[in-house]
C-alpha cells in the first residue's frame, strides 16, 4: 500500500492518496449492504469518559448517518449519577446491584442524566452540524415504564415503547440520542437501565444491529483472561449460559437485553470495547471481527465477514 | 347565568350546564381567530413553582393545543440553579445582575434546566397524553449563540435561531419545551436569558403572540403600586421608556425582548401575573384585558377586544 | 364558582371571567377524547325551524369542528316539503306513515332539501366562515339508492353508500351538510328517510357518534309521559322493543336507524331534544347525561361518564 | 371515407371502423393542447331544456374529463324559476331587465336553481359515473356578493371569487356544476346573473376557455340576419361596440362577462348555439370554426385551427 | 352519418364534423373503461418498418396515453439484428429456430436494438412531445436474466421482472419504450426473446391487455388459410393446442407468452395484424372484433364488446 | 500510519484495520460538504475502454451515489464510432476536427452510443445494484438540438435542455447515464459533442461540480510538458487564454463548456486524467489538488482545500 503507482505520480499524489481512495472503495459493499438500516448504539464506559474518545464516538456515528446508515444512540451515566450523589451528600444505596431510588435520588438521577451525560452527548455529535437531538424517554411517551421491584423505589422495567418521534426524527436527517427515564402513566418518572432500554428500542425499531460499547473487550469465556474472548455466540447459548450462573453479574443485564432484542428480530447484537479507537467503524466497515457478535442462529464463517 | 331556562330544566340540565354550554359558544370566535397559530410563552416565576398552578398551567397549555392554536413553552430556571449551587457548596457571583458563569456553574445551570425543569415541564405536560418533547437550544443546532462578555464567561447572546425542529415538532401535533442553553459553532455551551430566547424563538416562528408570565401584574407605572398597570403600550413608547431608564432593571431584559420580537414581526406581546389561576386562558378567550399588552401600533378600543 | 379569588381580583378579572376559565379547562378531557372524530348529526325538527335554535345549532357545530372533531350534519325536510306542496295544490298522499312519491312530488321533495333546506343549512353555518358545504346524495355518487316499494313511487331504500368525498371535504376542513334524495345506478333519483340515510353514512364513515335531533327528550317509557325518559339502552334491547311493537310508530326509523348504526361499528348513538339550546354541547362537553344513549353493550357507570 | 382499403378488410374492419381510427387519430392535437386545462362553460337555454340535448351535453363534458380536461359547468336558470313563480302565484316584476328579488323571490329562485336546474345537471352527467359535484356559490365561501342595487332586492354583484374548493374537486377528478347563488360576508344570499358568474369564476381559475352556450348561433352583426354571425373578433373591438350601444340588450351581461374574463387572463372566450348538437365537441375538437371566438389579440388565421 | 342536420347545417358544421362528434361521442365508453389501465404493446413486424405504419403506431400509442390509458411498448428486432451482421460480415447461426449467440453477436443485437430500434421508436412517438423514453432491459435491473442452454450462447431467459422504473416512468407520464436486453447478477447481458419478455413485464405490471403486433390477421385454424382466424380462445384450450403439437413453430413463443401472461393475471391477450393501419385503435375503441383474443375464461358474446 | 496503538491489537485489530478506521473518519468533512449535490461527470479516454479502470470508475460512481451525492455520468463515444464505421467500411470526413455526419454516420453514431458505449456503463455500474439507468438526450426531451452547419450534415448544437426527468431519476436513488444524441422538435436526431453537452447539463442542473475525465493531466501551460499543469484558474483568465488562439484544438471544446458551465452557476469544473486509478475520489475525498480546477473568482489558498 506504500508504492505509489506510476499513474498516480504523474497527476502528483502521494501514497497517502492512493491508500484512502483504495480504501474507500473497500468500504463500498459494507456502505451497501447497512443503507437505510437502523443501528442503536448502547454508549458508555470509558468511551463516554474520556474526551478524546469521546470525540472519536462523535464522528464515527456522524459517519455512519452521512453514509446512509441510521444510528441512534441510547446512554446511561451510573458513574455520573453517582458523583454527583456524592457531591450533594447523599448515600448510595444499592440492593442486589441495584441502585435503591427514592424521589431525592430519581431527582439527581435524572437531572445528571437528561441535563448533564445527554447534553454532553449531544453537544459532542453537533460539533458536525445540527444533527444530534436528545430526548429521554419521558418525551412523546417513548418509553411506559412501571416499577420493577417496590423496595427498589423509582426503578423501572420497559412496558412499552413507543418509537414514533424516534423514526419521524431519523426520517428528518437527525440523530437521536435518548437518556433511560421513563414515565409511567400517571407521569411518575423511573430510571431504568440503559441496557434494557437500549436492547427494547432496537427491537421497536427493527434495528439491524444493537451494539454495545463496554470496557471489556466482549463475552469472556474466563473473566479473568481476556484473550478468551467469544467471538460468536447463538442465543440459545447465551439462554442456557444464562441459566447456567456462570455469566458474571454485571454482564447481566446486557446479555439478557441482547439476546431479547436478537430473539424479537434485531439481527445482530455486538459486545464491543469502546476504550478501542473507531470500534464501531472497525465493526461496520472492516472484517476484524472484534469483540463478541450474537445472532439467533449460527453464522457459518466465510458467507459474511461481519 | 343562574336560572335554568325551561327546555333545559326538562333535559334534566342544571344551570352549571347551562352556563357552561353558553360560555363554550362565546369561545368560538377566539379560537377561531387564534387556529393554527403560533403562541410562544415563556414560563417561569410561580407559576412554575407552586404545584397546584403548574398543573393548570399544563392544562392550559395542553387546551391551547387541542383547539388548534400551537404553543411552544420556552423556560429558563434561575431559582433552580442558585438552590443547586447552594447545595454544591459553589458561590453564585453576579455582575450587573448577571451571574458570572464558569465551566462548572455552566454545568450545573445545563444539569437543572435541562434535566431537572424541563423534565418537570414535559412530565407535567404528558400526563395528558404524549404531546410534550423537551428540547434545549443545543438539539439540532436551534439556538447558536455566542459569548455575551469575556468576563461573564459562558454567558451567551443568541446569535442566530433556526426554527425548523420546532416547525416539524409543531406539525407533529407535539408541544415544544425548550431551555435556554445555546451552543457556538464549536459545541461550546452557553445559558442565556430566557425572557431573551423566548423573544427571539417567537420572532423566528413569526407567531401570533408571545406571553411572558412572572410574578407582577404587568408593566407598572410605578413598580410600588401594583394598581398602577399598564395595559397597552405600543413598541415606540417602550423604547422611549427603555431610553429613559426609567424601568426596573429586573424588567429591562423581558421588555426588550417584547420590544425586539414585536418590532421584528410578533404581533402582540403580553406581560401576564403568572400567579393568577389559569391566566393564559383568561388572556387569549376573553375580554378580561389582564396584563400589559404590547403591540407595533396603538390599538383602538372597540375594534378587537383581546 | 361565584367568588373571585384574591389574584384574580388583583389581575382585574371577574367572576365570569373566572367562571370561564374554570369550564375552559373541564373541557380538556372531552375535547381530547373525541378529537380527530366524526360525529354524525341528524338535524330536524324544531332546531331547524326556529330561528334561534338554528343559530345556536350552528355555532355549536362549527365549535365542534374547531375543537377537533369531524361534525357531518344530514338533514331531510318534511314539513318544508308539505308546505311547498299545499302551496302548489298539490296533495299529499300518505301509506302506511310514507308520503307515496310520484315524479311531480319527488320534484318538489328535491327542489325544497336541496335547493331550500340545505342553502339554508350552508347558509347560517357559513356565516362563522367558508366551512360547510351542501351536498345531496346525488352528488359524487355518496348514496346509491333503490326503490322501497312501487306503490310508493319514488321513495327509495339506501343501497350503498360511497362515503369518498364527504371524507375529503372533512380532510380539507370542510363540514359536509347533506340532503337525503339518492340516485339510482340509471340516475332516478329518491327521496329517503333521513333518519335511515343518517344512519348509513355514520356507518360508512365509522362515526364515533351519531346524535338524532328531534323534538321529544328521547326514548320514553311512555310517551305520553316526558318524565319516563331512558337515559340508557343497549341495541339488544331495543331489538327487542321494536320486535314487541311498543314502539311509537313515529319512532321506528329512527331507532332502526340507531341500532343498524350502533351494531354495524359506530361507538353511540344519541336521541338528543333539540328545543334545548346548545343541546350537543351538553351531550358531547358535560357530564350532564340528557336524552337516550344507544350502545351496543351496556355502559357500566362511573367508567365513563358520556 | 368510405372506401375500406385493403387491409382492414382483411381483418374485417368496415367503413366504419376504419372513419372512425383516422378521426381519434385528427383528435389527438386537440387532446394534447388542452390536456390538463381549465374549460368553464355557461349553460343555458335550449341546451338545458331539451332532454335529447342535455344527454349529449353531459356525455360531451364527461369526454372533455376523459381527454384530460377540467371542465366546470355553471349555470342559471331565469325560466325555470319564472315558471316555479308563476305556479305559486307570485308576480314576476322586472326592472331594466333584472328581475327585482325580494326574499321570497329570492328563496323561490335558489330554491329552484340548487334544488331542481343544479340537480338535473347533476344528475345526467352522474349517469356516466360519481362525477358530478353540485355546488352554489355559497359553498365553502366560493362567492362573495354585494347588493347590486337596493331597489333591486337580493340581486347581487360577485365582489369575490374563492376558487379553492373548485380547485380541490377537479384535482380529485370530479366535475362541479356551480349554480349561481352567492352570500356577502353577513350570510344574506344574492341571485347573481350566471353570465357574470361563469366570467368571474373562469378568471379566478385561469381558464383556458370559457364557453357560453345560448340558443343564437353567436355575435351577429345584424341581429335579424342569422348569416351575419362575427366569427372573431378581439376585446378592443368588443369594448367598442359596448359603448356604441348598438348591442342587442340580452346580450350585454354575456358579452361584458366575456370581455372581462378574457381581459383578466382567459385565453379564449366562445359564444356557441346550444341547440346544435355536440356543438362544445366541434368547437374543440375540430376546425369548424362555428360560433364567435373573443381574444384578445386577433389571431392570424393559419396559425391556430380553433 | 353523411347528412348534415340542420342545426349543425346552421351552425357550419360539414358532413365530416358531424361524424366527427359523433364518434367522438362514442368513443366515451371505452375510455372510461379502460382509464387508468396498463396495456402492454409487443412492437414488431412490419408496423415496425413501414415508416407509414410506424408514424400512425405511434399516433395511436400517444393517443392511448391522451385518453388515460397507460401504454408500455416492447419490441425486439430480429431483421435489423441480421442486417446489421449482414454488413459486419458475421454469419448467423440458428438452432431449433434460436439464434446461437456468441459474445460479438450479442454485442451486435445490443447495439442495434438498443442502440438503433429503440431509439426509432423514441424518435417517432416524441414528436408528439417529451412523452417516450427508451430503456433495455438492463436499465435500473428490470429483467433479470439467466442463460437458456449453454449450447444457445448469451440467449437468455427471463428469471424475474422489477417493474420499478417502469410503474414510476408511467406516474410521471411518460411511455416507457423497453428493448428486450437483460442482465444477469454478475451484469452479463443476454438476448431474449421479446415476445417472452413483453408476457412477463405485463404480467409483473397486472395489465388490462397485451397486444402483440405481427404480419399475421391472429391465430388461424389453418396456417395456409387467412380466412380460418379463430376470433376468441381461452388459455385451456390453447394449452391443448399447444401440447397437441399442432401450432405453427414461429407462433410457438408468442402463443406461450400470451398464455402464461393471462394465467398471471393479465386479462386480455391480443394477436393483431400490424399491417392494419391503426389496428391497435380499432381493438380497442370499436367492436370491430379483429385478430384473436385470447382470455382465461370465455367471453359471453353481447356481455362485452371488446 | 502503520504501528498498532495497544487497545486495537488488545481488540485483535491489525495496522490495516487502523488505518482503515482513521481514514474514513477523514473522509466525514467531504462527505458533508457534497451531501445532496449534483456532480456531472464528462466519462471518456481511456477510462472508458481499459476495462480495470472502467471498473472503478463504476464503484468510485456507485460510492459518490452511496456516500450522499447525485452524480450523473455523460459520455460519446468517437473511437468506438470510428471502429464501427471501419468495420461496415463506411468513411469518416472531417471538416475543421468534426466529423461529417450524413445520415448513414448518424445511424451508426446513434447505435454505437446508445446501444453499446452506454450499454457498457450501465452494465458496468448495475454490477453494484439497479441503480444506473440509461437515457439518450432524445428521452424525454432532455436535449432539444439544432444543425450546427449545414456542410456538416447532422452534427448538432445544444439549444435547450429539459432536465426534469434527470432530477427525477435522482431522487428516486437512480444514476443516469446519459449518450450525447439530441433531437430537433421534428424528430431528428443529431449527434453532438459529449463535451459541450456534459456543460449544458451541468448548468441546468445547477450541479456543484463537473468533472471532466481525459487522457491528458489537465490543462498545460505547455502541451508538450506534462509538468505545466495548471492547477487552478478562473473563467476570466480561460476567456482570455481562449481569445488568445494559444489553446490545444482539442482542448477547446472541453475548456469552453468549462467556461460556460461556471459562469452559468456551476461552482467548480475539473479537468482531471482518467488514466489515473480513482482520480474522482481522490479529487472529492483528499487534499491530493491533482488536474485544473476552474472556478469563477480566484479560490484563496488555505480556506478550501479541494
């Protein structure tokens, strides 16, 4: 890739030329085959933390929307909640791994969610043109919630989802990007989490992938080494790995929310490493085969290379 | 209003119900005069404090909508802000009655307007069905603003709107909420006046009215006696009056932006006492002529009565 | 609802401005409910002749359509068609309660709903500005009829009804006000009972309501007793009352009409008195429960109060 | 014509198959020119009132749609409504040759314009199919009047024409038949002289032709003399007759209605003698040249067959 | 039809006007019954290549599409193909009829039926205006082909219909002109036969008709017999005809055509004599009753003309 | 370019995967700044008949297509014209470098163009998808021509185009491909230089660019030295250089519709060597300057970097 052929020097361009204008003609079947398709992304970890990452998020989902695709984006922000708890004095108080959210706490919850991690997300995106829209899931009913559990307080599980300002937005050239709080229908808000709400959008939508931005580098066969990374996995083994309790506890709500979204016809789900620069461009547009890919049934290897 | 006239009383129809079906008849020039126009009201003051009040307010606004007029809620939060900051342990600095803005005051604004009174607003709104969309000016690019003095920091100006999410949101059947946090062109944020934003959405709208709610009557000719209202004024004589400094300081913002969005194509502007039970309603569906009413040209008694 | 609370007072309103303010926003739950729905009303009787009550008719529809709902007025025109005939020396020959129609008469019937009663109709609707439009079955093709029996001459059933254009007129904002004289496919026209035509096009348009104004408080238990009103009634029911012959024979094709309506999909059917003013405010606005509601399964109180 | 040639009497064509290919071949130039443009036609006279007439007359409208016209029928009806007089007893009084309308006269002359001539055209086109619209002016808005003169009565003047319902039905592929009643902005309705009407309306709808049939072969220049007929002749000149006095009186509405519908953008204005069959057929199909064309420029001859 | 009456004699009108509106007249109710249809045109034969024949060929098409209907034109070009090899020197070879075509054949027929035939009749039917435009099957992936016998070379068959562009060509107004190229996935082009291909696009269009144009009066009883023309057949029985071994070799394709297409859903097959001047015009605006039609079920005679 | 950063090896990502991922996140600000304009390619030389470079012409179009642009690719076609014309052994005259073009020529032209040089553009580009569809100048009326002298028989010269079905096809995804035969509005077809075409097309299209594909690097200061490209120039000084007599013969075609195009609206002309792999992306997507780029003022260097 490094030799500039003849043709090429003549009209005096370098090897750096000749290297993007091949690889933008790689990128060609991939721009094809994901035109018009829907891809929520589940953001967080330390590709939200840190600002040089953050920036990379930024242009690559700009990227996807300018080569056709529709990327919408779904964010939590439990580190930020978590701060800004501690600021203001108040304890965290978690049961079974769950935040317990009383009316003070679901008040900061939502405040740093909706008008802190969704605003930074946006102003982020719309550094490329006015483009980016939050939302969170309270704004035109998009999402019902109840409470999961009384004792947990202002938790909430998804009862309904309504994707209709979502799609009017993605028809209008924008890209949404939606804070997990719900509201059931007495408008009592909940917060839920995101990986929930992310796999549950994808399926209202139909989305031709749900990925997932972690900072692991995917499904570990042992937590503890991560070079026993799956790459592939059907979700009926993830079902029974779910039953099995071997699944690490965290991982949880992530794999359950990817395999419901896969088993109500989304068509590929993606545990990614979001501390990887440009991972999901890596995952669209190349044949790295990164991180974990979960699909109904198998895929045989050589018929698709993402 | 009281007696019952016969063939009522033989339908088995008491006098509130007479009553009531004479005064939906006397609405029907009103909301013919106003359908399918754009009323632009910025919230604020009491009315967005007192529960009881917030919750008419959310009636009214959802009324205005349904009988075909097409309302956009624009709000800022100051009292909101300084109890946030107080309970951060940060110090509210103001110079000429404006607070001197840093990185982390800007923050802390964007978190509450955002995330904490704009969702109140939406939540509110929706529990009438899911009308409500809560924007802030950074959503597809709606208000670009820019530094308003180096050493109020991130104090902006609105530099420019760009209505068109409104537009789309308002033929959506939605009712916009917006706060009053712009972006420049690099994605640096920005709190702004909301009495300010909320002028210069309207003029971007070309709406039919602007309505500003606070805690006074109206314009008063001497702020100590509040039965000294002003209830039509024209542009001309407020700019004589803004030239004359003469006003109450606190006013100067609102009255400027009253003056800039009338002269700039709003055709009337009122300053209405947001503590006075369904207001809004009072002001656009009778004669009662409550408030201050701003417009271009004097209006002659007699031939429109709002 | 008489007292004028302390801001009001301080904002100079009154109590009816009060008063309205307060009836305004109980509407809000009506309005919402039907919006976006059709109702069909049958207009007859006294509400037609009496030239207040016709003003009121109309204000009252034209409110309808100004809040949201989709109002289509069909009328028919007996006694204007009797008294056009005394005044041309024709006689009028009756069978079995059905005027017998020959061509002269079917003229005249014509000649009086289209070109008489309709206008008139058009007319004082119109004067709250350019919405209603006159149309006879004829017209487009909306009512194919057939004829009821020969010794009737030119007295038809409905056969089809092609509800096409009435449902653009009200697409573009238009109130469709229709006259009951159908078409043959060889273009011999009919006249029809309107109660029976009211009742086709509210099925064909999928109403949510369909209101019969008449001169009588509703379905009475005995008619010679206005006290022994129905104020409920399911189509089973009153399947049962027309089988039974109690009926009062004026009543017939109207209930027919009623329980054909009801049981082919529109949600409720309304006898309504239309010597009440404002009558189809009252049913559709308050709670206030007048005349007979027809449903096909009973409406259990409290769930619903209209 | 009438020779077959050889291979069409190999296929078993006659004479009269083959007329009739070579003709829609000759209309083919006539259909594209008019493709898709307005034709308002004034009907009236022999033409209404001939059965045998008025089918042909309905099925050449019908055609004129079929070809891809847009053909708008407006009619009066001055004998039928002296008739419906005369039967119910009331005098006709004239006064400079309009008929002074009092409110009877006037309800008895809507009465019998919508309700029987309107109904009639109506009708005999629908026999072709659910096209036929029947509107009056009074429809959604379509004219406003003024009184023409108080000792006149209800005779009005078009102060205002609102095309936009006419507009609305062509483009659903309907024909509206438009009788020449309208209402000023009180309600209170007018008779007006259809040959106004139909001037006015063809104006307001840029017309490319208006077309008024009557029972005299066109413009003569001797009345008396039928064979004096003015086959062109453009608005100037026309003006100058005008003023001259020397037109037959009966004939002044028609022509003052031409001269200012072609004045105001018309293309061409025709009058044409209802009684011969077809006649709107050959005036647009073929080159005969019957009738007086009024433009407005004189058109060279050569350059344009119609 | 050759007498004037004496209205028309009075008006100007000849003897030919006269029959000119009346056919006209009765032209009406063949174009209303097939307004807004598909009629698919196989081109070819002499009507191809008699420059008199083709001009009124494509008079009568534009005058089709005049009148409402929506006429699709595909042609081959077998003659002009063998020419052109002719004056290149290349010698054709056939088998079992099928021209053998190597890759320089196949270049040759796209070029010359793209290239020149297409391109002829595009020429001839726009100089009635900007109507036709000239498309392989190739354009836009309309026919996607496969290979028919590798012995046979590039000769394709039709593997599936994409009547995309074409349905959207007709929207717009336009007259799609299709030469019988096809492409399969991997975009070699293949030569098929164009009575095939103009069977599967009607039938992937759910035309009214498909008329194929050929030097033959139809199908005959006897080959050798012009006047043994069987006027009407159903697919059954030409499905016997055709397994019996009977039918004449060239007719074979055509015949199989016309019935696969009636079985798919196409109503009407015609085999017409193209040498017939304005033979598609007799068919389809007289009761001429010419060439043979060809339906799924038998046609009652007096139900139907056509 | 070519060490791995650590969390992409961690991730299993190789150098070229990052390289990959960084290049396409360069490509963003092009790709917004071109989204949803028209780009007019002039295709010809030898990127048009070396089959390697033909290919990526196609994809490089096809991605231009996916990644937001319109473009629309013109082309003639003289050497495959001459080759035709030896192989029927038929003459070519040239009169001042224009080739005589008797009726013979035109034919051959017009089969050649259309039937085989845009044959293979289409082919090759449908090998990405059914996007490519194409279009002589006579479809539709794109190009109306007229005899550019008589000696020179039928070589044309544009006189109007009539691009609505271009933009039509553009907004249904398509990519025409237009040959450069125009027709006079008899019907007559001229065969016109592909050059001054691709300009007027451009223009009328208000495209954003026309690029201008050839075998030479661009424009020379001196013919003779390949190093004397100019890189940039403005109209001004090419009107100059064109009065001057200095240009190349075969250069002066081309640089006047250059010229014609800009200073009709088009912003930039390029003339680019097609010789070179992907010169079209390298032109839109890198800062590579390579060819003449032709604007109308002066483009100051660093503000703009293609």
């Amino acid at each position: 890739m490094t030799e500039v052929p003849a043709p090429y020097e003549a009209a005096g361009a370098t090897a750096e030329h000749v290297a993007k204008a091949e690889l933008l003609t790689e990128m060609l079947p991939y721009i094809q085959r994901f035109a018009g398709q829907i891809v929520v992304i589940k953001y967080g970890g330390n590709a939200m933390i840190d600002a040089a990452l953050a920036k990379q998020f930024a242009s690559d989902v700009v990227l996807l929307r300018q080569v056709g695709m529709l990327p919408v984006v779904v964010h939590g922000g439990g580190p930020q909640i978590g701060d800004m708890m501690k600021r203001l004095g108040k304890d965290a108080v978690f049961q079974d791994g769950l935040r317990v959210t009383d009316a003070e706490t679901l008040d900061i919850a939502r405040m740093v969610l909706v008008g802190k991690v969704n605003r930074d997300i946006v102003s982020v995106l719309n550094v490329h043109g006015p483009r980016a829209v939050g939302l969170s899931g309270q704004d035109a009913g998009i999402i019902t919630a109840e409470a999961r559990d009384p004792s947990l307080g202002f938790v909430g599980n998804v009862r309904h989802v309504n994707p209709m300002i979502i799609t009017q937005l993605l028809s209008e050239g924008l890209i949404p990007v939606i804070a997990t709080i719900g509201a059931d229908t007495t408008g009592q808000a909940y917060n839920i989490n995101a990986d929930t709400v992310a796999g549950a959008i994808a399926a209202s939508l139909n989305a031709a992938k749900i990925i997932y931005l972690s900072d692991v580098p995917g499904l570990l066969r042992d937590v503890e080494d991560p070079t026993s990374l799956i790459n592939r996995i059907t979700t009926p083994d993830l079902r029974t790995k779910l039953a099995s309790g071997e699944l690490d506890g965290g991982m949880i709500p992530k794999i359950t929310a990817c395999v419901d979204a896969v088993d109500e016809g989304v068509e590929r789900a993606h545990l990614l490493d979001g501390r990887v620069p440009h991972v999901i461009l890596l995952e669209i547009f190349t044949n790295a085969g990164i991180g974990t890919m979960i699909t109904h049934d198998p895929v045989v290897d050589g018929t698709d290379a993402t």
